[in-house]
C-alpha cells in the first residue's frame, strides 16, 4: 500500500470530505474489531477505544516514516498534500496493526472457544471485504478490467465470486465458531451466509470506490461493472476474514 | 429451569428467521443484479463509441483563457485515450490544443481544460472534435 503509486495519488486527488469520512468510519470499526482481536484481553469498551485510538496512532507514525523514506512526501508539497497521502495509508495500516496480533501474536488460551454471534461473523465479512477492497481498489487494473469486460463477463464474475467465497465459507466453517457443521445442508449455509457476505463485500467494495473516486461521472452500468470487479476479491477477503481473524 | 430452556429455544429459532430473512433479503439482491446484468446483455443495438462536446465558458487565469470542455461518451462501449482536438481561429493565427483522456466509458463523462493564449471571446470561435480513440 505504501509502495502503491496509486495510492499517493489519491492522497492529492481525493475529496478531503470523504478522506475525513473515511477516517470517521474507521475509528467504530477499530473499535469493534479490537474487541474482537485486539492488542490484549480487554476487560472494557473504554480500553478498546484506547487500543483503536493507538492502532490509530501507530499507523500513522509508520506510514508517515516510510512515506518520508520512500521520498513520496517531502518538502515542496503543500500541507494538503502531505496529509492527504498519510491519511489515506492510516485506514489499512491500522487494521493491519491490529490483526497483526491475531497473525503474528501467540494464542490465547481463550483462543478457539470464542463463539462468534451471525452479527459478530458479517462484522468480520466486512473487515475482511474492507481490508482486500482497500488494497486493490486504488490501482488502475481495476478501472481497465472492468471497461473490458461485457456484461456476460460480469455476470459469470458474480457467479465465479460466489463460489470461491462459498468454497471457503464451507470449509472455514468447519474449524468451529459458529453452527455450521458437516451436516449443514450447502444451501443452507449458501443462503445464510455466502450470500448475505456477498452483499455486504458489494457494499464495501462500492464504498470504498466512492471514496477514492472511482464512480464520478461513471454510467450506473459502470459502476455496477466496477464494483463487480472489486467485488471479486473483497468477497475472497470477508470469507477468508475468519481464517485470518 | 424448563421454563429458561424454552426461552432459549425461542430465541435461537429467532435467530434462526433473522439469518433467513437476511439470507432471503441478499439472494433477491444477487438475483436482481444477474437480471440486470443477462438484460443488459441480451439487449440488442449497442453502438461503438460516439461523443458529444459541451464547452464550458472562458475563464481569464494568469496570462491565459482556461476553458472547460466535458465530453460524454453517448455509446455503449468504453473508448480508451480519447484525443479531442480544438482549433481556435483569430485574426492573429490560429490555435491549436490537444487534450487526451485516458479512458471514456460508455454513457459517463470526462472533464478537461483547455488553455489559450488570445482570448477565444466566445465559444463559438472555438472548433472541438474527437479525433480518435482506441479499443481499451
């Protein structure tokens, strides 16, 4: 991400208001998810917010040192431009910050008996979908593939989505958590949760497509095509988002 | 004890009807956006890319005229680096501008900026036209 082009860009040419949205957004959802993984065991709402608020931080700091030593910001550049292209790297660096615990960080020993609630596991679709979509929805393959692409592309890309995500719902599903167990018919567990995951990785994708732009001045056929593209691979990330989480 | 029990058993196939009524709510989404994209599909007579040209008004800034030019791709596929030319004609010469835009899609917009050096007076003197463009 921060090696991205892209992404330094669109810290320049990014509406500041859906820059700070963006943010906005992100702060809740750091922290929800450091209630769900988090630094360490929280024993209150206030701490989690203090973790988030520190991932927060954290990011920042990083990002801001290795935009420096890549010489992607430096002076010459206007204020705005340099906030702009930290602020932008601060929304994936931080959830990076606190799922690094749950992939780098040693188990707990309340680790596998969490039970996730069918909120709970959307709300981790969504991490999972946000994550991915903010990590390929900058580059400008996603623009060009989707103005390649017929309708007929589009609607065996749906199809194509829906099965690797079920694919890995099905057999993430099994390492325990919720209720899905071998004997769960595959319909069922496709309507109840493949499906609704879809949905929810299509939102993500379109809004994080919105906020960098992507959709302005775009034909509703466009945007649709867009967000099916980017739909591919955020739907990957909320199905594998329970593996990683 | 058995009265708790029940309860339980109430609330889970609560839950239950919530996770098929979401469940039920995302398949008719899924299922409008195929027919939508199979209608969109089967649908006959699209056309190859043809553009419209509006030309915005002339602006002094600094020692040149800016003027906006929006082009609208009218067709139903995208075209990719779209060359709009624009000739100004005035008694001290002509001029002659070039704008590239990377990519057109099919019925959406781009926006570019022309600048002159003599003042265009009104947009008429102004000649626009799309050259080229390429398949993406």
């Amino acid at each position: 991400m921060l090696m991205t082009m892209e992404m330094w860009w669109l810290g320049f040419t990014i509406d500041p208001l859906r820059l700070v949205l963006l943010v906005i957004f992100c702060l809740p959802l750091l922290v929800l998810l450091s209630r769900r993984v988090g630094f360490e065991a929280t024993r209150g709402w206030w701490e989690d917010v203090v973790d988030a608020l520190f991932a927060l931080g954290i990011s920042m700091v990083t990002s801001t040192v290795c935009l420096v030593a890549f010489g992607a910001i430096g002076p010459g550049m206007s204020a705005r431009e340099i906030a702009g292209k930290i602020a932008i790297q601060v929304v994936p660096a931080s959830i990076g910050a606190l799922l690094a615990r749950s992939q780098l960080g040693s188990d707990g020993p309340d680790e596998g008996k969490r039970q996730e609630s069918y909120g709970g596991e959307m709300f981790l679709m969504a991490v999972g979908a946000l994550f991915l979509g903010f990590n390929v929805a900058p580059t400008e393959e996603m623009i060009v593939i989707s103005h390649r692409m017929t309708p007929w592309h589009a609607a065996a890309l749906v199809v194509l989505s829906l099965m690797v995500m079920h694919g890995f719902i099905f057999a993430v599903g099994f390492r325990g958590g919720t209720e899905l167990t071998p004997q769960t018919p595959w319909w069922s567990a496709f309507i109840r949760f493949t499906l609704p995951g879809y949905v929810i990785a299509m939102a993500m994708s379109l809004y994080v497509l919105w906020t960098f732009g992507r959709l302005d001045d775009a034909a509703f056929e466009q945007v649709i095509a867009t967000t099916i593209v980017l739909g591919f691979p955020s739907s990957a990330g909320a199905a594998a988002a329970r593996l990683i989480l | 004890m058995n009265a708790s029990r029940k309860r339980r058993d109430v609330s889970a196939s609560h839950g239950k009807r919530f996770e098929w009524a979401v469940g039920a709510v995302a398949f008719v989404i899924v299922v409008v956006l195929l027919g939508y994209l199979l209608g969109l599909g089967t649908a006959s007579g699209r056309q190859p890319p043809h553009f419209s040209i509006t030309a915005g008004d002339v602006v002094r800034v600094g020692t040149g005229y800016q003027m906006q030019v929006v082009v609208t791709n009218e067709g139903d596929e995208t075209a990719a680096d779209v060359t709009l030319r624009a000739v100004l004609h005035r008694d001290a010469g002509e001029e002659a501008r070039e704008l590239r835009f990377d990519f057109v899609p099919q019925r959406s917009t781009r926006r570019g900026t022309l600048i002159f050096e003599q003042d265009p007076g009104s947009r008429a003197a102004v000649r626009l036209s799309v050259s080229s463009y390429v398949e993406p």
